[in-house]
C-alpha cells in the first residue's frame, strides 16, 4: 500500500491507525453517554392515583394498576388533600428491594421505609405515607439498595392538590 508520501505503508500500521480511531470513536460514545445521560425515570407510561395503591418491585423496576414491570415504573400521584396513602408493596423480585420516597432535587429521605429495612422475596409491606406532611412538589419513589436506582429502580411520585 502507498502512504501520502508515496513510501509503502505496512498492513499492521494500517491495522493499528484503524483500531486507534475506533478506540477514539469509543470513548467520544462513551463521554456523550456520561455527559447527556438518557433519562432513566421512564414513568412506566401510567399514573397511579387514589389512596390504596398496590405496587410491585422487581428487578430493575416497578409495577402496578395494569403497568408491567419495567424499567422504572408508574408515576404515583399523592392527593395532598388526602391524609393517607397505602401502599400495598410486594416483592416479587429475587433480591432484596426497598421502598423510598426522595426529593427530585435534592434526592433527600421524605417517606417509606429505613434504608436497611428491605423486603425479601415474595414478601408483601403495606406502607402508610402521610402525604399532608409533604409538601407539594416533585419526588421520585426508589429503591434504596445500592446501585438498584441506577439500573431503574426509579420513578416520579408528584404531590399536588387534586390528581
Ligand atoms: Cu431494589
């Protein structure tokens, strides 16, 4: 093969500028990937509402009122004039799973379960969650296990007056 230079440019030479631009190719996806990350609160594509919800975890998301499980899971929407929320919690996962309810800005514990307090497999909780006591606003509910929100495990929980 002739360079630019008119001098032969050996196969293997050829090989290594091929596999270095792939290689930067790669780590280009790889950056865009961290920086515009996709988002990962898909909403489950359904909004729960009312003041018994039955919700299912699984592995990587939740589930309920007609929504399959998938990443993610419905949006939950917490009628501040209703004093109380019940959620009916099973998992029916094979880890261990937990059940929180955080700030979307500051990611701060607002309701649910302690971290350490997980339900194992098969296992139903029911969760009572006082929604007068949280203030109007946009949260997200997770599971607190570590590294289980970052595979999906997320989803918007929203306080308003009227659902
Ligand atoms: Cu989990």
């Amino acid at each position: 093969m002739k360079g630019l230079a008119g001098k032969s440019v050996r196969a293997d030479v050829v090989a290594g500028i091929v596999a270095g631009i792939v290689g930067l190719v790669v780590i280009v996806v790889i950056w865009v990937s961290l920086v515009f990350p996709a988002p990962i609160v898909s909403g489950g594509g359904g909004i729960l509402r009312g003041n018994d919800i039955a919700l299912r975890e699984h592995e990587w998301g939740f589930a309920g009122g007609g929504y399959a499980l998938a990443k993610g899971g419905p949006e939950i929407c917490a009628d501040s004039n209703n004093a109380t929320l019940n959620i009916a919690l099973t998992n029916t996962g094979i880890n261990f799973h937990g059940f929180q309810v955080v700030r979307a800005d500051t990611g701060a514990f607002v309701a649910g379960l302690n971290k350490t307090d997980l339900l194992s497999r098969g296992e139903t909780r029911h969760i009572k969650i006082d929604v007068s006591r949280i203030a109007p606003g946009s949260y997200y509910y997770i599971c607190p296990v570590a590294g289980h929100r970052q595979k999906g495990m997320i989803a918007p929980f929203i306080v308003q007056s009227g659902c």
